[in-house]
C-alpha cells in the first residue's frame, strides 16, 4: 500500500473522543434520519435496525435460559387503565392522549398497565411464581421539543420491561437473579457502573409501611451480595423504591439505564393476587425491571462509548470487500459468498473509484474489516486485511481468518481495534 494511502488513512482516523457524537456517526454508518414532518420521532434504516436486532437477539437468548415469557401489549389503551395504575394523577402531562367518542383513549407511555392485565387473566397458584414476563414495548411520551436530543431524548422509543410476580419470600432470590443478569450483559458490553438505592420521592403513591419494607427488602440483598451502592434520596419511581445502575462510558459520563423496581401498590389497586398453599388469595408482589431502559437511548450510548467501532457481533456492516482490479471480480465474489455462508455482514464495494477512496469510506463508516483483492491474492488463494486500528494482515488464507473471525464474533469479544 502506497505511503500516500497511508497517510490519507490515518488522518481518516483521528477523531477525538470528547468529539464523538452519535448524531454524527449515524450519517457515517447510515443509521438513522431525522424529518421536519416528525420532531422527535427518528426514521431507522436497514443499519440501524440490523444493530438493534442483534442486541435484542442477545437479550432474548439470555432472557430464554432464565424462563421469562416475552409478550406484547396494544399501544393505546383506555384512560380508565391511567387513572387506576395512578399515572393519569401523576404524569399526565408526559402523555398522548384523545378523545374518541365519549371515551379517552391514551398512547402508552409505559408498559406496566397493559402487563397488568395480562397478569389478571388466570388464577395463579403459588407453585407458578416467580412469574417472569418480559416485554420490548414501544411507548411515546410528549417531550417539549426544547428536550429533543437525537436518540438520548425522543418521542418514542422501546423498553426493555420485564415484570417479575412473586411471593414475599421470593425477593432477595429474584433481586439477586436480575441484578446477576445486568452485571453480565453490561460486561459483555464492556461498560462499569456505579450502584444506587433510590427511595421514596415527594410526589408518589401509597403507605409509608409499604415504602419502608419495599426500602429494606432491596437494601438486604445489596448488602448480602456486599455490593458498594450510594443512596439516592427522593429519586424512586413515584410507586416503589428502586435499584439502579448508572454505566459509565469511555468519556466517563454517568448513565441511568438498569433498573429494579419493588412496587407494592400496583398489585394492591388492581387486586393482583395469587393462590397460596392453602387455597386462599394472598397479594402478589410485583417487581419492574430493566437492562437497557430505552433501547434507541442505549444504542446511543453504546455507538459514543465504542465511537461507532462496534464489537464484531453487533456491526451492521461487519467486512468491506475491494478489488484492485476487474479481473479480481470473480473471485471476491467468490470470498463473499463464503463469508456469507457463515452468516456474516458483507458489503462489496466494486465502484471504479481509487482503492484509496474506498478503503477511507470503510474506515470512516466504521467497518470492522476491510478485505482487499488482488491480483496477489487470487494467484495465492488468499485475502488481505485491514482492520480499524492500521493493523494490516496480507496474503491470509480465508479459513483461517474465518476460525479468527468466527470467534470474535460467537464469544462477543471486544474491540482492542
């Protein structure tokens, strides 16, 4: 490769981190637009999209192999639901809402309602619990368009919920399960965090006897696990007490994004009982949960932490195929295919423009891998390879950058390019 590529390409490169915007790396990634006729409500492309699967595929597979059931509730639900669940008192000014006939009907801001009424469909025996329900539902919420900012604050966005109905004895186990769970996916994701215990708010519902034993239950387990933890006064959620986890990125900011909350007012309005050993009713307990929070908010997070170099399993676009020249055609369509074949992300890239040009668009999407072609490597049978960090790999044989590949992809390992 010539010295002036080289250079051309390191300058490509330098991009300070205090710098990195995910606004600006969605135009270089192709993720996501916004539109005049929609202020707050992004349009997601075939990238952005393919990112989000991925993390929620990974949600899934680790939600599957600890039994939650995954369900979808309606995106607009009658205001009588609001104004029993308590959020018409107390955040009806964050809602979309309309009149339809003599009824009001509102655009969910949240999910615990609609879970709710699934939960009430059945009698549940006390063999049945811990019941674990999990949701990826899509709410709305009115912002002030002053409060827009990209994907860190928009008008619609999905929560990863989860609603854990259990008994009194049941707690300390199932705290201790999530809290397991979020340590686990933010250390594949490379992120530390910080623990906080947030308590009861000035504007909020229910008895003060609830509170404290919501309070004390969640403050034993963090101190069975011995897990270092501030106290957050007045921060919970205006029904129950709660545990964060506040991730911090590689530019050392702070975000609020796991979430355990204790609620024992829910059940206690809308009669969420179940069947104890002796046949009688006996209240539940209703745990909400979250890793990511708003998924769209988390992928922002994740996009400024990385700077948009993704981990391989979460790349939209994973190689970048270039020829040197036509004659190498068939056979990069040939290594394409058996990329493919292992269920990789390829872009090929066979526009008659410099290879110069075309590596610095790779780089500057954010491309995992550039694979080059020429005449060198299809005499030998072989690849060349660039990846993020200048590091050049020539004349590799393909499967054995596909045993490489493979496994920083199926491990989840981290980027150190």
């Amino acid at each position: 490769m010539s010295d002036n590529i080289e250079h051309s390409l390191n300058e490509a490169e330098k991009e300070p981190m205090a710098k990195i915007d995910h606004w600006d790396l969605a135009k270089k990634m192709d993720l996501f637009s916004q539109h005049d006729e929609a202020p707050g409500f992004p349009f997601y492309k075939e990238n952005f999209i393919i990112l989000r699967n991925e993390l929620l595929n990974f949600w899934r597979e680790e939600h599957r192999k600890l039994g939650y059931q995954e369900i979808e509730t309606p995106i607009i639900l009658k205001n009588d639901l609001w104004i029993k669940s308590g959020h018409w008192d107390y955040y009806k000014d964050n809602m979309y809402w309309f009149e339809n006939g003599d009824e009001i009907e509102v655009v969910k801001p949240m999910n615990c309602p609609g879970g709710v009424l699934v939960y009430k469909e059945d009698i549940h025996s006390y063999r049945e619990l811990p019941l674990k329900i999990a949701e990826l539902g899509q709410v709305c919420r009115r912002e002030l368009s002053g409060n827009i900012q990209g994907l860190f604050r928009t008008r619609a966005f999905t929560i990863d919920d989860a609603h854990i109905y259990l008994r009194a004895d049941q707690i300390s186990k199932a705290v201790a399960e999530v809290i397991d769970l979020l340590e686990y996916i933010y250390q594949i994701l490379g992120f530390n965090y910080q623990i906080a215990l947030s308590t009861r708010p000035e504007k909020s519902i229910g008895s003060n006897e609830n509170w404290e034993k919501a309070t004390k239950s969640l403050k034993q387990v963090l101190d069975d696990k011995k897990l270092p933890y501030i106290i957050k006064e007045g921060e919970g959620a205006f029904y129950g007490p709660k545990i964060d986890f506040d991730i911090e990125d590689s530019l050392q900011r702070q975000w609020q994004c796991g979430t355990i909350q204790l609620d024992f007012n829910l059940p206690e309005r809308f009669d969420l009982n179940y069947q104890n050993a002796e046949g009688e009713l006996e209240q539940v307990i209703l745990i909400h949960r979250a890793i990511f929070g708003g998924i769209e908010r988390f992928i922002a997070i994740l996009l400024e932490h990385f700077a948009g170099k993704l981990p391989l399993w979460l790349a939209p676009v994973q190689f970048l195929l270039l020829n040197i020249g036509d004659q190498n055609i068939d056979y990069l369509k040939q290594v394409a295919a058996k990329l493919r074949l292992h269920s990789f992300r390829v872009k090929v890239d066979l526009r008659d423009e410099s290879l110069n040009k075309r590596i610095r668009e790779g780089i500057i999407q954010r491309i995992n891998y550039v694979i080059i072609i020429g005449d060198r490597e299809e005499q030998t049978q072989t690849i060349s390879i660039r990846r993020r960090d200048n590091k050049k790999v020539n004349n590799i044989t393909l499967d054995k950058f596909l045993e490489q590949v493979c496994q920083e992809r199926d491990q989840k390992i981290l980027p150190k390019y």
